[in-house]
C-alpha cells in the first residue's frame, strides 16, 4: 500500500512536470526548458561564435539547474526540511512566474526558460522514482527506453519480473503527456493563467504526502 501510494504521488508530480514543462515551448522561447542538453549546445556555440551575451544568459540558465540539483542533494542531508513538499512548493512558485511573465516576447527568449530550469531539476530530485525503479517526472526519452526494454523483457524474453516496471514506467509516461495536454488547453484558452491550473495536482500530491507523513509518524 504504501509503495502504491508513492507510485501514484510519483503520477502526479509527473503531471506536474509535463504541465509546467511546455511553458517555454509555448511561449516565446520555444525551447525545452526542463533538460540541458541543448541550452549547453548553444553555450558551446556561443562561446565559440563569440557571442559573449548567448554565452552569459545560456551560462545563467546552467547554473539554476545545477543549483536547483545541488540544494535537493544537499538540504536532506543538513536540514531537517522535507524536500519533496518543498519541490512542490517551487513548482508553485514557478507557476506564478509563468503567470506573470510577458506573452508578447519582449524579454530575452532565454528568459522564458528559466523558471522551468530551476523547478524542474529540483522536483527530479526529489521525486526520483518508484517501486525501487529510477524515473524522471520531467522528461521521457530514458522513460521510454525503459518502457521498450522492460515490454521487450515481458513479451519477446518471456521474464514476467518485468510486468511491474513496464506498467509504471508507462503510467509515469501517460501521467506526463496528460499534464503536457492539460499544460496546453489551459495556456491556449487562458494564456499564461493557464499554468496556475498546475496548483490543482501541485496541492492533491501535498496532501498526498502529508497523508503519508501522518502515517509514518503513527507508526
């Protein structure tokens, strides 16, 4: 019971981070903002184009995801905060960053990805997995490879050991993609207000938890 209900908490911070992860592909920037590996590639262009000022906002960017990494790795090991309700709270955060931010693009388009670089490695962190599997809440190519490994395990390998983690990988997957197409309706009928509708999942997965401390500490 208790890892089922990690496992559906898990759901909904992938919810989460689908929601709040399109804001920068809808909006100005049209970029992923929740991974590096392409605002790295265009530091390397830009510092090798010598454009000194792509090298700085793209240098600013990498240093809130590796902060947002290092105070999640850091915090439980020095304070006695709890880190998965405290990456909750900087999603709400970030929801209200995006609510604010100018739709018509006038800030410098890196702008519009930095909240998702802090918010997004921070709640990866905090919430890395289930049912002892590792799994990403904020982006899914290794989700998927480890979709297709584990159903290729199960179906051409003939080892059931595997049905567990297929089935949570790909509910972890449909839990994103869900956010993401919930993510987009609100933003295109609402604008950035739309992303303050990420407060729904954001304060069930808090009580969630809380549920969960409550049950810990009555043991």
């Amino acid at each position: 019971m208790q890892q089922n209900r990690e496992a559906h908490i898990h759901y909904l911070v992938a919810g989460i981070g689908g929601w709040l992860g399109i804001f920068p592909l809808v909006n100005a920037a049209h970029q992923f903002g929740s991974a590096q590996t392409v605002n790295l590639m265009e530091l390397v262009i830009g510092l090798f184009g010598g454009n000194w000022k792509t090298v700085l906002l793209h240098g600013v960017g990498f240093m809130l995801y590796v902060l947002a990494i290092f105070l999640a790795t850091w915090l439980p090991k020095h304070t006695r905060l709890n880190t998965k309700l405290l990456a909750l709270g900087i999603d709400g955060l970030a929801c209200l960053a995006m609510w604010r931010f100018p739709i018509e693009g006038n800030l410098p388009l890196m702008f519009y990805l930095y909240p998702t670089l802090f918010a997004m490695p921070f709640q990866w962190c905090a919430f890395a997995g289930a049912y002892g599997y590792k799994n990403s809440t904020i982006f899914s190519s290794n989700n998927v490879r480890q979709l297709v490994s584990a159903l290729t395990e199960v179906w051409a390998n003939g080892d059931k050991s595997q049905i567990l983690k297929a089935k949570f990988m790909g509910a972890t997957l449909l839990s994103f993609y869900a956010g993401v197409a919930a993510g987009w309706f609100c933003w295109r009928f609402c604008g950035n207000a739309g992303f303050l509708g990420a407060f729904v999942p954001i304060v069930t997965a808090g009580v969630m938890l809380l549920g969960q401390q409550v049950g810990y500490d009555s043991k």
